[in-house]
C-alpha cells in the first residue's frame, strides 16, 4: 500500500469511527475527550476529581493496606521470567511473547487461543467497553458499591449509569440490575467485588447474560478471581459473543507495577474495542509483564498457596476486628473487606490509623461509615490490629 492508499484508508477509518459515535448519541464535543481518555493525555481520575480525591496517595514508610494490592512480589518463577528477558530489551518483541502468554492463558483458563487479548493493566480495556458499547443513548447498568472507574468513565462521555443496591448477602442482584435498565448497552459485574471481596455466583451471571437485551454487553470483571478459587466466567466469554471477561496481573499475582492484564471476548468484539487505536496499545505491552505473567499462570500450587495464606491472614484479622465488637461485611473471597466503625467517620479512622503509621482505605458512598481494609502480610496485619486496639482505648 502506497503512503497516499494508507492516508486515505486511514481518513476513512476516522470517518466511520466518527459517524459510528455520532450514531450512537455522541457529539462532536466527545471526540476529543475519547481520544485523550484512551489516549493516555487524561485519566480516569482526572475526568473526575471527585473520586480521585477520596484515594489516598501512598504514605512511604506506611503499613500499606489501602489499595488492593498484594503484601508481596511476583511468584519467583515469574521474577526469574522478567530478569532474563532485561536482556533482551533491545528487542519490541524477543521471539513470540505475546503468542507465549496468550497460549498460557488459554491452558489456564480452557478458552480459545483467539479469544484472548493482552493489555497494560485493565484500566485501559475497563475505559474502551464502556466507551464501546456504551454511549449516551445507551448506558451502563452496575451494582452499588462497586468499581467505581466505569462511572468515572461514564461520566466524562456523557453515558447515563444506573446503580442497583446489592442483595442482603452483598451479590449484585442481577434482576434488579436488568430491571433498573431494560435497555442498557452495558452490564458491568464486578465478582469479586470491590470494596466487599464478595462472590456473584456464576449462576446469576449466567442468568445476566440469557435475559439483557440481546446486542448489550455484559462484562466480567475478574481482576480478585484467583483470591476466590471459585468457578469463574472465562468460558461463558468462550462460548458467547456478547460477554468479556476482565483480569489483571496486578492482585494476587503481585504485578501491580508491571502493569499487565486481559480480556477474554470474541475477537468481533475485541476489533470494535480496538477501533481506538487498540491494536497499537495491546502490541506495546513491556516484555518484562508478559514474560512475568507467561511464567506465572501455570504455576497452580504456587497460586493455590498464596491464596491459602491470604485467607489464613484476613479471617485472623476479622476474628480480631469482631472482637471488639465491630461489624465487618460476611462472605469476602478477595484480598480486602470491610470495617463498619462505631462513633467515628471513616475518614477520622484512616487519620487514627496514619498516626500509627497504618495506612487503610476509604469508604464507599453506599456504605458512608465503613472503610475497606486490604489484607497485607500477617505482620502488616499484626500491625494494624495493634493499632486497631490502641484507637479503640484512646
């Protein structure tokens, strides 16, 4: 193709980009702010301050359990993966490693090869469903609490959000959700959820995906799924062309600051997510991530034990919270759960906690006086229950 061919193919891919938002109730004001969104130019977080403002930056020094993230490194193997390809960082790509990790995710997960999609972290795949199969004509159906990025998203391209309350026993309650919204473009289930780390059986996500309307999408976000150890939803997006599955390398698997996760879809579905120049973000993966996150999917003992420590370490944890005669929301199957506090806001205790050089996290809008508490290590544990009853006796 010719330099003159490749700028016309180019102007009339933009073209049908544009008529295909102006189609689906974006105006031209949009268009920017979707390519500065996906861009990297602006974040979520700054498309809304409001909820950017609640995170709390790191406190270096800190026992840090307010961000969901893992008390420890990558697994060793995966280390190892990482150390050798720095090597090879000359290289875009040493020899097939985005081939490499999507074959061990779908031995992982049982799923097509050509399902698989790889991207830097999960925020991005997060931002372009909701830009893709959501517009202002069509909005996005999620529980209350839950992530809170898609309404962030949302709101900065105009998309209406509607909230369904979780069920008593904190699941999304799937027909609530379909009946707040018959005609959303987008489901959004987050299992296991965050701030609560409960389960929304796959049953229920099953029954989501049978009854939305037929051309909405459901997505399922599974960043916390390997902390569950549970049935998950990976081949109900094998099987079907209106579910993606979301994960992330950055929970359990330690990767955090390596930035890598996934999408499992068709690829009908995951060519209009990369009508946004996606093709060019998911090829420009760091080799270090995909060589890390290649070498750790199959190592299923080493998993199953950082999970048995984990629960090991949070239901200590909660016993010590009960205690003291405070509340924490049953039923968490993820790295985090939730404080409800006695007598002081939730922002008065994370305060309480810094002075004890304790860092935990925020509270939810839903759920005004509690905070969500990321399980760390066990001495990180020890420390905040310390602190914990130091608070509790001032």
């Amino acid at each position: 193709m010719s330099v003159r061919e490749a700028t016309i193919a180019d102007c009339m891919e933009r073209e049908e980009i544009r008529n295909d938002l102006l189609s689906r109730g974006y105006d031209r004001r949009n268009f920017g702010k979707i390519a500065a969104l996906l861009g990297g130019a602006v974040t979520a977080a700054q498309a809304a301050p409001a909820f950017a403002q609640q995170s709390a930056k790191a406190v270096v020094g800190a026992v840090r359990i307010g961000s969901n993230e893992c008390w420890t490194g990558p697994l060793p193997a995966g280390v190892a993966a990482a150390m050798t390809i720095i090597a090879e960082g000359n290289r875009y790509e040493p020899n097939d490693n985005h081939a490499k990790l999507f074959a061990a995710v779908a031995e992982a997960e049982g799923v097509p090869v050509e399902r698989v999609t790889a991207w830097p972290g999960s925020s991005d795949p997060l931002n372009r469903t909701a830009i893709t199969f959501a517009s202002p004509t069509r909005g996005i159906v999620t529980a209350d609490p839950t992530y809170e990025q898609i309404w962030r998203t949302a709101d900065w391209i105009g998309a209406k959000v509607t909230k369904a309350p979780l069920t008593s026993d904190y699941r999304h309650d799937v027909k609530a959700m379909l009946a707040a919204d018959p005609n959303a473009g987008l489901y959004y289930v987050c299992s296991p959820n965050n701030p609560t780390g409960t389960l929304t059986p796959i049953e229920d996500i099953m029954w989501l995906a049978d009854n939305k309307p037929k051309d909405a999408i459901l997505l399922v976000d599974e960043a916390y799924i390997h902390f569950a150890g549970t049935p998950n939803a990976a081949k109900l997006a094998a099987a079907r062309d209106d579910v993606i599955v979301m994960r992330t390398f950055s929970k359990l698997f330690g990767m955090a600051g390596m930035r890598l996760g996934l999408t499992i879809a068709s690829k009908d579905l995951h060519g209009r997510m990369m009508r946004y120049d996606g093709q060019q973000v998911t090829n420009m993966l760091p080799m270090t991530a995909v060589a890390c996150g290649t070498a750790s999917l199959p190592l299923a003992d080493e998993i199953k034990a950082r999970r048995e420590q984990m629960i090991a370490v949070r239901e200590k944890a909660i016993a010590h919270i009960r205690s003291r005669g405070l509340n924490v929301i049953p039923g968490s199957h993820a790295n985090m759960f939730m404080v409800e506090w006695k007598g002081k806001t939730p922002a008065e205790m994370m305060a309480a906690f810094l002075e004890h050089g304790v860092q935990i996290g925020r509270s939810w809008t839903a759920y005004p006086q509690m905070s969500r508490v990321t399980v760390g290590s066990a001495e990180e544990m020890q420390k905040f229950c310390l602190a914990l009853d130091k608070i509790l006796m001032a």
